[in-house]
C-alpha cells in the first residue's frame, strides 16, 4: 500500500491504534468566520489513498477524506475506569485493610488512627488535595502524638507541611499505589499446589502458608486490597509469594471484587516485576512526611 502519511504523521500505521483527527466541515464556516473544524477521537480502523476510518467511542465510524485533515496523531489508549478513579477515592478504598481503624475528617483530609496496626497509612493523616479548614497543619499537630502526613510528591499540600517545617518522615522511597484488574492478575498466576490457609473471621482476609509465607486482604465493595505481604527468606523464590497473592484473589473474586490493589515502595524493584507480571500498573505515588525535630 501506498504512504500516504502526510505531514500530520498519521498514515496507514494508525491503523488499529487511537487517534486524534482534526478535519475541515466543507461548507460550513466556523466562529472567527474561517473554515469551520471539528475534532474526530477514537480507533483507526482503515487508511487508504483517498480515506481514513476513524471509530469514536460512541456513534458510528466517521470517514474523514485525507484532504480534510488538517492535523493528527496518534495518541495513548484511555485509561481504564479504575485507573481513572482519582487518589484520594483509592486511598479511601485501602480503609478496608483495617478493620479497627478510626477516622476523624479534618475538612477534606483524613486522620486516621489504628489501635493495633503500626503501618503509616493507618496513622496518618490523608493530604490528598487542600483540607479547606484554617490551621489544618496546626490541628494535625495536635490531634497524634507523633504527626505524619500522606503527601502527593510536589503538592501544594506537600509545599503547605513543608513550609511548617516539615521533612521526610523516613529516608524510605515514595509509596506506589497499583491496581489491576481481579480476574488479569489471576490469569497471570502460574497453577500451584501450595496449601493456603484462610482466616476471614476478622473482617479481613488471613492467608498463611505455615511459617514460611502470608498477607492479608480487605474488600471494599468491588475494590480488594493487599497488605502484610511476607515471605521468610530461607523460603523466597519458591512461588510461595504468588501462592499467597492467588489465595486472597481468590477469596476477594468470591466477594465481588473486580479492581485489585496494592502498595509497594517504588524502590523494590523483586516486589515490582512480580507485580508487574500480573497486571499491576501504577494509579499514582505518595510519600510521608512529619516535623523536623
């Protein structure tokens, strides 16, 4: 076939990909009294020396001829639903890993306190956009014993604490939040004949392989999460890690969940290509941060 890619860049390679089209309306005139233009997003699904195809999300396909083009390019495929849900929603969603936790709105943040777990994220406060409240900082100070707060990296909440001289909570690397889909992680899980033990009795899910493996998971709605992932290291690289994941996939599918999730720090790199492998991509990262003595 013919190149007949003009200086857009769009051609027959675009075929099977999402594009952009601006194309002419003949006939029509538009605001500023020129040309009238319109926008075309969604699949090519043909390329020829006269035509394009271009199928929208909605509606039926629209043949755009190559002389109305005025620009194009190819762009990246939509995101998915879950992956467009925003941080915050995502964090609310984690609560489930905490049966016990007690939250306390401070405006549109978070405190949050755990009698027994220890992790951050359940004592901490969530700072995922502006609070609205006078003194938020100030009252975050005064609500734990010991202050620390759940930033996006480069944030105005982020530049808000540190301004009160706030600073990393630890030299840890920042947090990254991942999901994928329930039934993609399962797919990619390798068949095992490990015996897992499930304990659900708490309100989460306990998963246990003897001494040598374990985790927990909490269902929020269709969401469910992933925490307290271990494996003792005389016993790493024998599978037991993905026989635990599969375990709790399990469990979290029997109760409706659709969108897995989980959080690992983004410099772990063992833990990131085992999640990679079954699906896991990156929804966002956060870091933590308290005052400075």
């Amino acid at each position: 076939m013919q190149n007949t890619s003009g200086a857009h860049g769009l051609g027959p390679h675009a075929v099977g990909h999402r594009v952009v089209v601006r194309r002419l309306l003949r006939g029509e005139t538009g605001p500023s009294g020129g040309p009238a233009m319109t926008d075309v997003l969604g699949i090519c699904t043909s390329w020829d020396d006269k035509s394009c195809t271009v199928r929208p999300e909605s509606g039926p396909e629209v043949r755009i001829p190559l002389a109305d083009i005025v620009t194009g390019k190819p762009v990246p495929p939509r995101a998915s639903v879950r992956h467009r849900v925003p941080p915050r929603e995502a964090q609310v969603r984690a609560f489930a890993l905490f049966p016990d936790l007690e939250t306390e709105p401070l405006g549109d943040w978070v405190l949050r306190r755990s009698p027994t777990a220890t992790a951050r994220r359940a004592n901490s406060v969530l700072a995922f956009g502006p609070s609205g409240v006078e003194g938020d900082v100030d009252a975050v100070v005064g609500h734990y014993d010991r202050p620390v707060a759940a930033v996006l990296p480069d944030s105005p909440e982020e530049r808000l604490f540190r301004d009160h001289g706030w600073g990393p909570e630890s030299g840890d690397a920042d947090t990254s939040f991942r999901i994928a889909g329930t039934a993609t992680a399962m797919r990619a899980l390798p068949a095992s004949t490990v015996v897992v033990e499930i304990d659900d009795s708490s309100g989460r899910a306990e998963a246990r392989i003897d001494d040598r493996a374990g985790g927990y998971a909490g269902c929020d709605g269709e969401w469910l999460g992933f925490g307290g992932l271990w494996v003792d290291p005389d016993a790493r690289r024998s599978g037991l890690a993905l026989a635990v994941v599969g375990a709790l996939l399990d469990w979290g599918a029997s109760q409706g969940a659709t969108t897995a999730y989980l959080q690992v720090l983004s410099d772990n790199t063992p833990a990131l290509r085992l999640y990679e492998a079954l699906g896991f991509r990156e929804h966002h990262r956060y870091r933590y941060l308290a005052p400075r003595p």
